[in-house]
C-alpha cells in the first residue's frame, strides 16, 4: 500500500502508529537476536573460566592434602626422635 494513500484513508495519527510500531517491532526482533548471541558467548566463556578454577581449586585441595601428609609425617619422627 502507497504511504499517502495510508495517509489519506487513515489519517497521519493512524500512519505514523502504524510506522513506529513497525519500527519498533523490527528493532526489538534486532536486539533480540544481536544481544542473545553476545549472551550465550559471554555465559560459554564464563562456565569455561569456572571450570579452569573448579579444576585449580582441585588440584590445590590435592597438594595441600599431600603437604599436610609430609607434615604429618616428619611430626611423627620428630616425636618419635624426642621420646628417644
């Protein structure tokens, strides 16, 4: 359909509802598809960082258990050499 014979059969009040809601419907469908994208790239590159640090905290709680063994163990000798 021709804009002015929208114009002329609806009015401009009409017309321009009509155009802005088309404007803004296609805008919406836009920053709807655009800012789905970014989000679902920025949460697969969050959940990757959490699960480096799942994996470093990890292997940290390993180490720690393995120097809390040393301890324990040169403990054990030093109490044994003091008893002695």
């Amino acid at each position: 359909m021709d804009i002015v014979s929208l114009i002329k059969e609806l009015g401009v009040p009409i017309a321009m509802l009509l155009g802005f809601s088309w404007y803004i419907i296609q805008r919406t469908k836009f920053l709807e598809t655009t800012l789905m994208k970014e989000v679902d790239e920025d949460f697969n590159r969050l959940e990757g960082i959490i699960v480096k640090l799942i994996d470093q905290i990890k292997l940290n709680q390993l180490e720690t258990k393995e120097i809390k063994g040393y301890i324990m163990g040169i403990q054990d000798i030093l109490m044994k050499y003091r008893k002695d």
